[in-house]
C-alpha cells in the first residue's frame, strides 16, 4: 500500500512538474524556423543611407524588415522578392524588365556578400535549415512578375544560376505568360498563354517553385493541372472570408492542397476587409506619388517629408484596417478546409502588406501567440512558420532531379 501511495504521489509531483514547465509561446516560436515567403525588402537595397544592418522604425520610414528587427521577432529568413513592374509588352520593355530583375538579383547577392556573418543565400532546404543552425539568416530569391522572361524563356535558367528558386509568371496586369487576376481589362488567355504553359514545364524541369499569387484561378487551375510539382501561393487570402480577385476559392485551395501545395496567408488589409473607394482620397494619392514616386522608390532624403504628407491623406481620408482577427479567420478557414500541413504566413512586408498588429517582422511573435491560444500544437507552428514550405522545395527538386 505504501508503495502505491509513494508512486501515486510521484506521478502527481511529476505531472504537476511537467505543466510547470510547458514551453511559452515564446519559446515555441523560438524552436520553430520561421520565415516569410514574400519580402519585397530588396527594394530598399539600393536606397541611398538605407541599410539592412540597421535597426529602422515604420513609423519613420515606412519599412518592414531589417536585421535588427528579424532578430527581434526571431525570423529565420525569407523568400527575398525581385519584383519588376509591368511596363508594356513590346521588345523594349522586355529588354527593360531584364536588366531590372537582373539588377535587383545582383543587390540581394551583394547584400548576402557584404553581410556575409549574418546572411546567407540559400537554393534548398537543407541549406537553409544549415544557416539557422549557424545563427545566421537564410536568403531565397523569388522572381514576381514574369516580365523578365517574357521574350525568352530561356533565361529561367539564367536566373537559376543566379540562385532563383521561386518565380511568379504574372502580377497586377495580363502579361504574355498568364491572366492576371486584378486587370482592368480582364481575362486575355483564359488562364496560361502557350508561353506560359512552356513557363510551366520550364520552371519543372529546373526545380523552380511556381508562384501563381497574382494569377487568376482560371490561370492557377492550368498550372495545378500541369505542374509535376506542388505549388506555393507565397502571399495569398482565402474567397471564403473575403471575396477578393486576389483570393483563391475553396474548390482551388482544395486542389492546391491535393497536390501539396501551400497558401502563405497574405497580410494585406486591402485583399482582408472591405475598402471603399473615396474619391477624394485617390487623387491626394495620385498627386503625391506624381510628387515624390511610387513609396518604394522615394529618395531617402524625402522620405520624412513624403510619410508626413502620406500620413496628413491618410487622417484625412481613413479607410478601414485589416487586424487580428481578420488573419486568424483566413488561416483557421485553411487548416479547417486542408489542414495544418497546406498553410503559412506572409506579411507582404515592404510590398504594401500590414495590418493592425501585425505591422513590421518583430509583432510575428505576437501571432504565435494567437496561433496557440487556438490549439496550435509546436508541431503545428513548425509546420505553419517554415516547414510546410520547405517540406515544397524539396519535393519541387526531387522532382526535378526525377
């Protein structure tokens, strides 16, 4: 009986211990590699006074992710986005938007040069998950917009070499590879252009993740039923919380996941909760852009002067916030429709994305925090955070490699 009592006793102690000593959501995100499909910080690199290194304030200069912050909000890494604008279709444009990509690949690998202890490009997963066992960030390379491409796809290769490892064919406006799903104008292809399906196979072969975030589902549904391998919608929302061109429907996100595919849930107030349109509004923007450029591109030495005007339109004329709650609703839809194993995160940082709460790199811990409080097991965030997208990028090379 003693025994008994003395055992009993002890798996109390030894429960009650255990509970003590439950990892906090903290600690959970810590264990978890964490990264962001979708950083439009590249556009920053060649900012004069800018630096990566440097510890920046949104409130101050409007961007989202740096060293000091990642650190802070313990960021792993991230897809690191060459974004290039669509300006025309022609031969000179295409010439253009080559150089463009070109150009905005070559800063990122001169950033991963000259930070070299606190960086490293990376092509697989097994890299990357090196450098976070070094302590150091992991840099992919995405290429969004297929303008580079356009006039010859042979240069997927090219920037394959480079160390491209994620390409999205399309972006706001119908190109020569795919629909768009926000242009004006509408469907041109009704989904993939001849090229476009070549675009396919081409990014197949290579081992290339395929990014269709900006296409439309008529576009998305042809490259689920070509591609060899899962794709990953690296900055997307779900049609169910808010109908949005930019958001995928139920019976899409079901065939992305059947093919083990992954949607990185897209913070992006405007693609979250209704916006209305305010005239008034729109031509103070219009006016300011004229002014001062598109935000991205605006002088460093302007910058103050450009987010006090921006932010004096903003006071005058608000418009509704994404937060929270309006995250959470996208991601619970996902693993309630396909399950944990079909889901991330990307805040579309330094690309437009943000919303209450979650405004910079350092608030992602913030959202694990929400994340556990409804259920989210450490297994469930190793998954959500990281690993379901690098689980892609190994499956996307083994194909490849077949």
């Amino acid at each position: 009986m003693f025994r008994r009592a003395l055992l009993a006793s002890f798996l109390v102690l030894a429960a009650s211990g255990a509970h003590a000593q439950a990892p906090t959501p903290a600690q959970m995100h810590e264990r978890a590699i964490v990264l962001d499909t979708h950083f439009d910080t590249p556009a920053n690199f060649s900012a004069r006074g800018w630096s990566i290194m440097d510890r920046h304030d949104y409130a101050v200069d409007g961007t989202q992710v740096d060293y000091p912050r990642m650190v802070e909000g313990g960021v792993d890494g991230g897809v690191f986005v060459v974004f290039t604008p669509q300006r025309g279709r022609d031969v000179v444009a295409d010439m253009w938007s080559r150089d463009h990509a070109l150009l905005r690949t070559v800063e990122i690998l001169e950033m991963t040069a000259r930070h070299h202890e606190h960086f490293v490009l990376v092509t697989t997963a097994d890299e990357a998950r090196a450098a976070v066992a070094e302590g150091r960030k992991f840099v992919f390379i995405s290429l969004e917009n297929g303008a580079p491409l356009a006039g010859d796809l042979s240069l997927m290769q090219t920037f394959y070499r480079l160390g491209v490892r994620m390409m999205g064919p399309v972006h706001f406006a119908n190109n020569d590879l795919a629909d768009s799903s926000t242009d004006p104008a509408g469907p041109e292809w009704g989904g993939l252009s001849e090229k476009g399906r070549a675009f396919v196979r081409h990014a197949n072969d290579l081992g290339i993740v395929i990014d269709p975030s900006h296409a439309s589902d008529a576009a998305l549904d042809q490259m689920l039923e070509l591609s060899r391998a899962p794709l990953v919608l690296s900055h997307s929302g779900v049609k169910a919380v808010y109908d949005h061109p930019r958001n995928i429907p139920d019976d899409l996100l079901r065939k992305l996941a059947d093919k083990g595919g992954v949607i990185q849930v897209n913070a992006f107030s405007g693609y979250m909760v209704e916006t209305p349109r305010i005239p008034e509004r729109n031509a103070a923007l219009i006016a300011l852009t004229e002014k001062y450029g598109p935000q991205r591109d605006v002088k460093p030495e302007q910058r103050e002067a450009y987010l006090a005007e921006r932010a004096a339109i903003e006071a005058k004329y608000p418009l509704p916030r994404a937060n929270m709650d309006d995250l959470m609703q996208h991601i619970l839809h996902v693993v309630e429709t396909v399950g944990i194993d079909h889901v991330g995160l990307s805040g579309d940082f330094d690309g437009g994305g943000g919303i209450e709460g979650l405004e910079d790199v350092t608030t992602f811990p913030a959202l694990t925090e929400r994340l556990v409080a409804a259920g989210f097991t450490q297994s469930d965030l190793d998954k959500f955070w990281g690993g379901n997208v690098l689980r892609v990028m190994e499956q996307v090379q083994a194909a490849a490699a077949r």
